[in-house]
C-alpha cells in the first residue's frame, strides 16, 4: 500500500494465518519495521491484540 492504509482497513500483506508476507523483506514499511510487539500489545488472544491495533491505528491517524 504505497500511500500507507486507513485505520481499520486489513494491511494488503497480511497473510491469511496473520503473519505479515513481508516480514524480513527489505520493502516491508518503515513503520511496520518499527513497531516493536509488547505483551500488552499481543493482548490475551489474536482477537484483543487485533482490537488493541485497531485502536492504535485510530489513536495515530492524521
């Protein structure tokens, strides 16, 4: 997504396991390089830490 991606929208990368297809490769976002995964990130489930990114997103946008 060379413009980046809204709050809320699924990153075009992510694979259906959830795993980014990126990860490793020189092109995979600055800001997604960066984003460094804490417990209170990753929540209790896939679906809370999901609901905690969304939030973050939402938080952050311009």
């Amino acid at each position: 997504m060379p413009q980046g991606k809204p709050a809320g929208v699924r990153c075009a990368q992510l694979l259906p396991d959830l795993r980014c297809a990126l990860f490793g490769d020189p092109r995979r976002p600055p800001v997604c390089a960066s984003l460094k995964p804490s417990p209170g990130m990753c929540a209790g489930s896939a679906e809370q830490a999901l609901h905690g990114l969304l939030w973050l997103e939402q938080q952050t946008a311009p």
